[in-house]
C-alpha cells in the first residue's frame, strides 16, 4: 500500500469506517482536505484490493481486511508517540506530526521490538488504546468532562482535541492525564464550569470541558 492509500484507510477508521455504518465521501473529503472526487477515485481503487466497500452515493466502510490494516497503522502511529515521549522526551504536542511518518514503516520486526521495548503500553500519551497486534484494546469507560455530573470525583484520561495549541493550553494550566478533577459548579448561561483539579479551583469553558475525557474515581 502507498501512504496515501494508509491515510485514507486510518481516516475511515477514525471516522468509524470499522464499524456497520457507511462513511460519506464528503466526510472524508472534509477530514483530509481534498475534493469529494478524489477521495472516490481512491475509495474505487481501495474497494478493488478489498480493503473496502464502497456504494455509489452512499459511502464506504471498511472490509475485514481494511479493519486489520487500519487497527496496524494505528497501533504503528500510538507506539511511537509513546516512545517519543518516554524514551526521546518529545512533549505530547510534538509527537503527532512524527508519529504521522513513523507508521508508514512497514516492518513489522521493529514494531513488535518497539513494542516490547516499551513494556507493551495499553495507552498512547493523549490517553487513546493501543491495539496489540491481534487487533485488539481496552477501551476506557470515560466520558467528557461536560457531561460529567457535579461533585463527582473524576480522573482525567484522555483528550478529544490532539491539537498542538489545546495540548499546549493544558500544559500551560497544569491540566494532565492522571489528574483528579471535580465539577463544582456549571454555569447556565455559557455552560463554562468551575473546577476542582488537584488541589487547586480554575474556571474553564465549554469548548475546554468537551475536549477532555474522564473516568469516575472508583
């Protein structure tokens, strides 16, 4: 497969291509930037090495294969960033645009000893599962932090916003993965919440509280 053939297929993928539903064209088109055109042209060419179904004016999903190719090229991309942070000290903003090179790599060898070399991680460093080599994950029960209820004891787990500038903000505020966070308080009138994260009280907005995902404190 070419890169651009990987790209689409892991686009599909995070679109929910993997599941029953069809994937519209222009979804795609809009996620990679490109023209509805081309990404038909592609999804007929991907279709003809079984990777995908494709129905004219409908959409795609992706086959059986398409699945395993998918869930390889993901488990490639979240590795790396998990050795970028931990063995080469990439913060968790860099580490996406170099792991974007890195999954095009096809030896399966390194992955595996890469793999290893790591201590099999569960989790890449925005919190998101890493699916071994069989396919398989854990996938966290979370939910975002706006739908949280309030005086609900959390743990902060992951981010839906992998942007380097959101990444950066929450660096900026002390806000991680791993920290306790609380709803005390949600405002009526912007839905913006106040907070307990830690030991310390910070008021956030609504676009902060739907961009991070946390777990009840058990």
């Amino acid at each position: 497969m070419t890169r651009a053939e990987e790209n689409y297929i892991k686009t599909i993928f995070h679109l929910g291509g993997n599941k029953a539903q069809l994937i519209s064209t222009n979804a795609i088109a809009e996620q990679m930037e490109t023209k509805p055109s081309s990404v038909t042209d592609m999804a007929k060419k991907l279709a003809e090495k079984g990777l995908l179904n494709y129905i004219r004016y409908q959409g795609v999903s992706l086959t059986d294969l398409g699945s395993k190719t998918a869930l390889s090229i993901v488990r490639k991309h979240r590795l790396w960033e998990v050795f970028l942070v931990k063995k080469l000290d990439f913060t968790w903003d860099e580490v996406h645009e170099v792991a974007e090179q890195l999954e095009h790599i096809k030896s399966e060898k390194l992955i595996d000893k890469l793999d290893e070399l790591l201590d099999f991680p569960k989790y890449d460093p925005h919190g998101d599962p890493i699916p071994t080599k069989d396919g398989q994950f854990l996938e966290r029960d979370k939910q975002l932090l706006s739908e949280m209820p309030l005086n609900v004891k959390g743990i902060c787990v992951g981010v839906k916003d992998t942007s380097a500038t959101f990444l950066k903000f929450l660096d900026k505020n002390a806000i991680a993965l791993g920290n306790a966070i609380q709803v005390l308080e949600k405002e009526d009138f912007d839905d913006s919440l106040r907070i307990q994260i830690g030991d310390r009280q910070m008021q956030i907005s609504n676009q902060i509280a739907t961009n991070l995902y946390v777990k009840k404190d058990s």
